[in-house]
C-alpha cells in the first residue's frame, strides 16, 4: 500500500493562509477554544473513547453500534475503504471529484472508475450506467465538492435501492449547510437512507472544529465493527484526550451551528449577485460555503490563479484539482468585512482570464 500526496491538499498547504484574501478555503472559520463551549474539565477520562460513538449517535440520530469515530473526514474516507475494498476491486466515484477519493482507493490497490455529475447533479440511471459486475462501492460528496450543489435526499434513496447489495458511501462533511440545527442534533444522516449507504463525516467544515478532528463512519453494524477493529490494530485506541474533547463538542454542537450561521450571513447572496452582474457561468448552489466558476473556453486557469494570488492578493482553487480545468472553485468563510474587496480583486483576476 502507497499513497501519493494529494496534489490539490498540497497546494492548498503552501497558498492558503498566505493571501490576504482567501475565496479559496471550503470551510467555516477555525473556531478559537475562547469562542468554543468551555472544555470539559477532565481529559483524561478513560471511559471517553468507549463513549464516544455513543455522543456521535446521539448527535447523528444513528445508532452507537453503526458507528466508528474516526480522526476527520479524510481518516473516515481511508477506514469506510479499507472495510470494503481489496486489491482488483473496482470503485466508481463521481466526476468533478474531491482528489482522496480516487488516491486512498488505488493506494488500496482497487481500480477507480468514474460517473458525471456535471454540474453537481446526480442522476441515478448515470451512476447506474457504470456499474459494473466487479463495482464493490459508490462513491459520492453531499454537498457536491466542488460544486457545492446538494443531492436530494429522494435521489440518495433510490441510488443506496437500485445498487442492492454495492455499499454507496456518502461523504457528507458539507451536508449540514444550510440546515444547521437549532438544538442539540446535527441535521439527520444519510445513514437513514438505505441498509447499504455508509455515510462520512465530521465537525470540521460546517461547525469549525478541524484542528479536534472529530470524525466518524457511520454503517451497518457489521461494517463499523470491521472499522473499529482497524483502528485497534493500528492504535490500540485513539487518544482519550480526543475521545473527551470530541464528546463535548458534540453535546454543545448547537453553540457551534449558532457560531456558523453568524458567520454565513449572506456572503453567499452577495457573491451570487456578482457572479450574475458580471454574466458568469456558474453552479449556482442554493447552500453551502462554496461553487463552481466555469471560465469560457477549455484554458487552465491555474496559472492564473496563482499570478493573482502573488499579485493581487486573492485565492480561488484552481478547477484542475478536480478535474475541471476551465474552472475555479470560489468560497465565502473569510470575514464578511472583506467579501467586497475580495470580489473587487476577483473581478481583475477574470480580467486577466479574458
């Protein structure tokens, strides 16, 4: 088993966090501990991790034997795989697509083919199209990444239905936008949708929490069990300083939604009103912290992109990275004070594209 660097998190490495004004970062705000629920007084108590899927469960509406912590998203995606996946297999993942979709699984030696979703939308019989004999998963992101368009939960339903006995995995870091809960839930898993969807996520994206990595899988029974076990013969068990940590972010995971929403406000409204006044092409989500840009022609904007973020101090995230080359990805998470001088920064870099 080998891994190749993810070349879009790579990037993102050495350019985000560098510019002054960041429409490139797919995420909410790292929240500060000072604006987060006061930590729980104990770290290390050592009945926390065994806990811990039940505060997910709790928190998810899933059941505590369907689920397996795990450290973000990105862990969760590399433990669903390698329960389900042998060398030959084959997985079928959309297009555009989030990169470590396709790298963990040919680091598992499995051959990754691909469905479209063009403009994130999900058609069920263009999924059904590809499926071969030999398909051991589906994969797909709700929200799209990087559309940021949502695929209905009706649509999910009849996928997770028609593939029978092929485990469908949702990613669905991004699916709490923009529903995010008034209570003390986070908006119901796609877990529910059907006996053979497995469903991924965390609490970074949507609630700011990513340097606690609060992560999960959430599958049938048997499945997590096989993820639970992975991670006691790679780790014994994962911190319980973690495991403490992440079971109080998710008991107050309300405070961090009410956080998040402040954030929002409307940056989404006000940067789909620039995408229509200057006539561009664009996925147009109706939630969510990011879209898709599509630039005329078949140019690769990368290049572009990061002349303006030397020279004009804005960040998009080149298309390329998901396979879409004549395109760039735009987010809203910086700081609603700055959203117009990014725009304004913005409209020279389409200047510079022609």
């Amino acid at each position: 088993m080998s891994f190749d660097e993810p070349a879009y998190l790579a990037w993102a490495q050495r350019h985000y966090g560098k510019v002054a004004y960041d429409l490139a970062s797919s995420g909410m705000p790292t929240a500060a501990l000072a604006d987060l629920p006061p930590r729980p007084a104990v770290l290390d108590d050592p009945h926390a991790w065994a806990s811990l899927p039940g505060a997910i469960g709790d928190a998810t509406g899933v059941p505590a034997d369907e689920i397996a912590p795990a450290l973000g998203t990105s862990h969760a995606i590399f433990l669903a795989y390698q329960a389900l996946l042998s060398p030959g297999d084959r997985v079928l993942v959309e297009h555009p697509v989030y990169e470590p979709l396709v790298l963990v699984a040919r680091a598992l030696g499995a051959t990754v083919d691909a469905f479209p979703r063009p403009r994130g939308e999900l058609s069920v019989d263009a999924v059904l199209s590809r499926v071969t004999p030999a398909t051991r998963a589906v994969v797909l992101t709700n929200l799209h990444n990087p559309t940021g368009v949502r695929a209905p939960d009706d649509t999910i339903a009849e996928l997770a239905r028609r593939l029978a006995d092929v485990p469908l995995i949702v990613d669905e870091v991004y699916a709490p936008f923009d529903g995010l809960l008034e209570g003390d839930r986070i908006p119901a898993s796609a877990r529910g949708l059907g006996p053979n969807v497995i469903a991924i996520s965390s609490l970074t994206k949507a609630f700011g929490a990513g340097p606690h990595r609060v992560g999960w899988v959430a599958a049938p029974a048997v499945v997590a069990a096989r993820v639970r076990g992975a991670i006691t013969s790679t780790c014994g068990l994962l911190p319980v300083s973690h495991a403490a940590i992440a079971r109080h972010l998710l008991r107050h995971v309300g405070a961090l939604a009410v956080r998040s929403r402040g954030l929002l406000g409307d940056k989404r409204a006000r940067v789909a009103d620039f995408v229509a006044r200057r006539g561009l092409d664009w996925s147009g989500p109706a939630e969510g912290l990011f879209g898709l840009v599509y630039v005329e022609g078949s140019r690769d904007v990368r290049e572009v992109v990061e002349e303006a973020a030397r020279d004009l101090g804005v960040l998009v995230a080149p298309g390329a990275f998901f396979g879409e080359p004549a395109s760039f990805r735009i987010g809203w998470s910086l700081p609603e004070a700055d959203l117009d001088a990014a725009l304004d920064r913005l409209d020279r870099l389409l200047a510079r594209l022609g």
